[in-house]
C-alpha cells in the first residue's frame, strides 16, 4: 500500500505545480479506496477538486495502476509468506502459466475442491 500512495504522490504533485494547491494527507484503504485531501491558499473550490481528480484519475489509468481486475483462476501450486503462486490456464492460446500473487493484492479467494 505505501508504493501505491507514494506512486500517487508522484503523479498528483505535478498536477498541483503553478497552482496554490496542496497535500494534506493521502490515504488508500484495502480495497483500493483513495483519499486525496488537498487545500488551497485561495480556497478550494469543488471545481478545483473536479479538474484534479479527472487528471489524477486518466494518469492512474493510463499507468494501469489498477487493472480491471480480472478474475484469475488456477490451481495453487504453492503458498508462501507473502504470496501464493498459481498454474493458471490461458484459455484463447491454450497454455499454462505460472502467476505470482502477492497476499496484499488479494480481495477474495473462493477455494473450489477438485474430486
């Protein structure tokens, strides 16, 4: 999480340069909730905050630094302390890859037992 806010510090100061905006605070919740609490020596007005957030928001996709989230299914090969590992199948090439998921990036896990 402290890469995340730190990579969001990074592209939300430039944004801010040539204006009387500023940070206050930025914080991330688990699942991916960002709060960016600025102010302004002028005020800060909703438009202000309007503009920011649609530039921060275009830079974070363009960065994909929250991909869609797709659904990744597999069979676990092997837990770690900080990751598990899985075989997942690629269905349109039809081979297997080995993916590496690290546990802080992992909202939901549905465990489905093979007989």
């Amino acid at each position: 999480m402290e890469d995340v806010l730190k990579k969001i510090h990074a592209l939300l100061e430039p944004l801010l340069e040539d204006t009387d905006l500023f940070i206050v605070s930025l914080k991330i919740k688990p699942i991916n909730n960002i709060k960016i609490f600025l102010d302004a020596d002028s005020g800060l007005s909703i438009e202000k905050c309007v503009a920011v957030n649609r530039k921060l928001h275009a830079q974070m996709e363009a960065e994909q630094m929250f991909p869609d989230g797709d659904d990744i299914e597999g069979m676990l090969k092997e837990v770690n302390d900080d990751r598990l590992v899985l075989e997942v199948k690629i269905l349109k090439k039809k081979e297997t890859t080995t993916v590496e998921i690290p546990f802080t990036d992992i909202k939901k896990i549905v465990v489905q037992i093979i007989f």
